[in-house]
C-alpha cells in the first residue's frame, strides 16, 4: 500500500435495526450481510459497485476530493434489520473494533457509518455504548462523526460522545451518499479546529412506520425547516424518527441540532423544531387498507383494463424493519378469490427455491411455502406451481431507488406462477427496493395489474417510473412489522408516548 500523508481517520460501522418482537441475531446474519475488516475495506471502496454502506462510500470519496487524509479502515459489520443482536456476538464484535483500533493509535479521527437502533439481548443502546468506548479509547480531542439511519433511536450517550451526528433526510432513503459527503464535510471542519454545540430533545411520539414518509407530509415538512436553518452557525440538523419495534427507553422522534459554537442557536432552533413536529402530531396516525378491501380491489383491476395497475404494500411483511417477508395472507388470499395479473415479491423461502432449482424451468410442482418456519406469521401455504425463471439472484439497485448502483444478493431465485400470481421466491432475506427485483427474473412489472411489495415504504423510490403515490395501498395484514401498534405488547418504551397513548402530554425543555 502506498504511503498517505493527512490527518488519520478510523473508519468503523455497525448497522443493525432491531425489531425486538423478531427473532434474535448473531454472527451468521452479519456474515451473511457483511462484514469488512482492515484492507478489505479499502477493497471493497475502490470497486464500481461497493458493498459497502453507502453513506461510507460518500464519507471516503467526499474525503479523497478535500484533500490528503488517511484512512485507518477497520472494521464494518451490517445485519440490516432483523432482531435484537445476541449480546455476546455484540460484545465480541465491539471488542475486536476497540482491538483494531487501539493497534492503530494515535487517530486524529473516527467516522462510523451506524444505523442507530440496533438492540442487543441485554441492553437497548449498543450504539451509544460503542460510541462511548471509542471515545474513552481516543481522548476528548480526537474528532467523532457518525452517520445515522433516520430510524435511529438517538440516545443521550450517542449525542455526548460524538461530535456530529448526520442522519437522513430522506425515506424512502435516497441520500446515503449525500449524508457521507456531508459527513465529510463536518470532519475536515473538526481537523481545521472547529469546537461544535449540540442541542437534543426527544418527544415522546413514536410514529408508526408508515407515516414517516418525507416527500410529503408532516415529517417531510419538519425535515425541510430545519435544512432552511442551516447557515454559517448551523452545521447540521437531523431529525430521527425512530424505529417503532425497537421498544426501546430511546423511542422518539429525536431532534439533533449541531451548531458551530454556539449553543443558544441551537437550543433555539432544536426547541423550535420540536414544538412545530408536537404541534402536528395527530398527523402521524397510519390509514391502512383492510386485506379484505385489498384483495377486493386487486381482483377488479385484474378484470378492469381501463382502471390504473395498484401496487399493494405488504407494510407489515417488510423484511426492511425486521420480518420475515414470508407471510401469507396476500398470498393465499389473492389465489384463492382468483386474483389475475398478479406479482408478488420478494417472498423468503430458501426451501422452496432450493426446490424449482432441482425441478428446472417449465416443471409443475406442489408448491409449499413456510415448510421450514415455525413463527405464527409464517403460515404454510401449498399450491400447484409452474416454475418460470430460476436465477443466481444477482442484481444491481436500479437507478432512483433506495439501493442504486449496490450489488444485492437474494440467493437461489424462483419466479413461480401460480394461477393467476407469479411469486418471486428467493433465498436472502431482503425487501423488494425496486422494480428490478422483478424484471430482474423475467417478470414484467409494466404489463402486471397488482403488484404485491414486502417493502415499508423504499419500494416508493424504486417505483416511482411505474407508479404514483394513489396507485398505493398499504394493507392491514398480520406481521411483525404492522404499524397499527395495537398489535404488539411494547414494554420498552417511555409511557406515555404518543400515538400509543393518546393523551399523552410533553412540555419542551427549561432553556
Ligand atoms: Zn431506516
């Protein structure tokens, strides 16, 4: 490796979003995702289509443009979404960071590309915890940036142990990069000296995940007041809207304004940003589709040529918030009641792709689905299938969407027909980011009349070529991921929050 010269900057990362009513994870998810240590990193960045985070590849490019730096690479470790993380792989995973770290020092920097609402078996901030090591580890001098997914649940230790936090703007999330650049950005500041000033508020409103959409809407207007601030004081506003099946001490929208050096400016404006998202609150309750109305709706447009195609977004399947993307209530229920013009994806079931690879393209079969899976949400399910298209399950995000220009991988894939439903079954547990993981396997989506998305609401930007916001229906089917919070028992949470608890109450901060 060549000789650098410039400030010397770690690079760490660990992104998990727990949904704690999901099944607990280890070491085998983040391998099956990614983990990257020392060059491998540096690798993994100098490729066209990275593997890593996003907001990393950023962070690095934006610094390789400001000049000379050093980058320190040490470690990253992706889950995605899924449970609360065994608490000894956490513990394992944070010591051989401090490990990799110790054996670099002196650093005059770290950024971390983190999601922020990762939960572990037995503590509900491993962020934070990660964060304050690092900074016992390197000295109060030393500068820390993170970026943070906008479903983070920000904690007090995460907010005191870093510098500057930068979160998302956007969700569907569409500015990985932007965010890293910005991050960037911040550093070079920190290396020139700069001495920064962070206000926090969290509300006591965890919004359902539904109605944390920024292209309209009360978050997206919230979000777009406090870019308006940003001048030569404010260095960074980030609002977090927190991921609801953390149930977690730290749920709520979380309000992170970063100034330079002047803290009553951003008392000032986090207060104010706080006050005006409270203020609207009643806005962040979800309008759901019933799944009798869904499959209503889908028969009539599959006989109906002259009505617009609908897309039907399996909210509470989303494997992006921690589900399994397997269950079946759409499923059945569009096959049953005869549903035509139909795709559905992308559904996990590594059992059955298994399966139409060993049967070939052109086999029928008895198709069953969940013969692996005992949760209650994956019911089984049997149909005669027609195997149409079988793939490795490479693809490349589209442009656009949530995963642009990343290479994902879904693992042995299978278009099976069912009747009137064609059903992308693949064998990594991923969320349908774009129309590419259809097309991707032969299915048309422009000539389908319903499509059917295990997404939350990415699938929106990788979309939006086909479909308009009012062709969407989000339905109200059972699963880990529902926003209609009535389902599940939080024991978490901070009582009383808000749309939970209806009469929730909150005063802003004696500034
Ligand atoms: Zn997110």
């Amino acid at each position: 490796m060549t000789e650098r010269s410039g400030k010397r900057i770690a690079l760490l990362g660990f992104e998990l979003e727990s949904n704690r009513f999901a099944p607990v994870v280890g070491h085998s998810e983040f391998a099956g995702k990614l983990i990257l240590k020392g060059a491998d990193m540096m690798a993994d960045l100098a490729t066209e289509n990275p593997r890593s985070p996003g907001t990393l590849v950023g962070f690095a490019r934006a610094m390789d443009e400001m000049g000379p730096w050093t980058p320190v690479p040490l470690m990253v470790a992706v889950a995605g979404a899924a449970g609360a993380v065994e608490h000894a792989y956490y513990e394992e995973v944070k010591d051989e960071m401090l490990r990799r770290l110790e054996a670099e020092m002196p650093v005059d920097g770290v950024y971390f590309c983190e999601h922020g609402a990762a939960v572990t078996t037995e503590i509900s901030d491993p962020d934070g915890e990660l964060f304050a090591a690092v900074r016992a580890l390197v000295g109060p001098d030393a500068a820390m940036v993170s970026t943070l997914d906008l479903h983070a649940n920000v904690s007090d230790k995460m907010v005191e142990s870093t510098d500057v936090l930068v979160a998302y703007l956007t969700n569907p999330h569409v500015d990985h990069f932007e965010r890293g650049t910005e991050a960037a950005r911040a550093m070079v500041e920190l290396m020139a000296g700069l001495k920064t000033e962070t206000a926090f508020i969290r509300l006591p409103l965890q919004a359902p995940q539904v109605t944390q959409l920024t292209a309209t809407g009360p978050y997206g207007e919230v979000i777009d007041i406090g870019q308006d601030r940003l001048d030569e004081t404010i260095l960074n506003v980030s609002i977090c809207s927190g991921f609801t099946y953390g149930d977690t001490p730290e749920n709520g929208m979380a309000f992170i304004v970063t100034a330079r050096g002047d803290e009553g400016r951003a008392r000032r404006l986090c207060r104010e940003l706080a006050e005006h998202a409270w203020g609207q609150r009643h806005r962040f309750v979800p309008r759901l589709t019933s799944l009798d109305e869904c499959i209503r709706r889908a028969v009539e447009v599959g006989n109906d040529e002259t009505l617009s195609p609908i897309i039907i977004a399996d909210v509470a399947d989303n494997p992006g918030a921690g589900s399994r993307g397997n269950t079946t209530w759409l499923l059945s229920g569009l096959h049953e009641a005869g549903a035509v013009g139909v795709i559905l994806g992308v559904f996990f079931d590594a059992a059955l792709a298994a399966e139409a690879h060993a049967l070939g393209v052109g086999k029928t079969f008895a198709a069953r689905f969940n013969r692996d899976e005992a949760s209650p949400y994956s019911k089984p399910f049997e149909a005669e299938a027609k195997v149409c298209a079988l793939s490795s399950g490479d693809l490349v995000g589209r442009p656009g969407g949530s995963v642009a220009g990343r290479t994902i991988q879904l693992g042995p894939t299978a278009a099976l027909e069912l009747g009137g439903v064609t059903v992308v079954v693949v064998s990594n547990r991923v969320q349908c980011f774009d129309s590419g993981f259809f097309e991707t396997f032969g299915v048309d989506v422009e000539a389908a009349r319903t499509v059917v998305v295990k997404s939350r609401g990415h699938f929106r930007a990788g979309f939006a070529h086909l479909f308009t916001p009012d062709q969407i229906l989000e339905a109200d089917t059972p699963g880990l991921s529902s926003p209609n919070l009535a389902n599940f028992t939080f024991s978490g949470y901070r009582r009383p929050i808000f749309p939970l608890d209806a009469e929730t109450a909150w005063q802003p901060p004696d500034w």
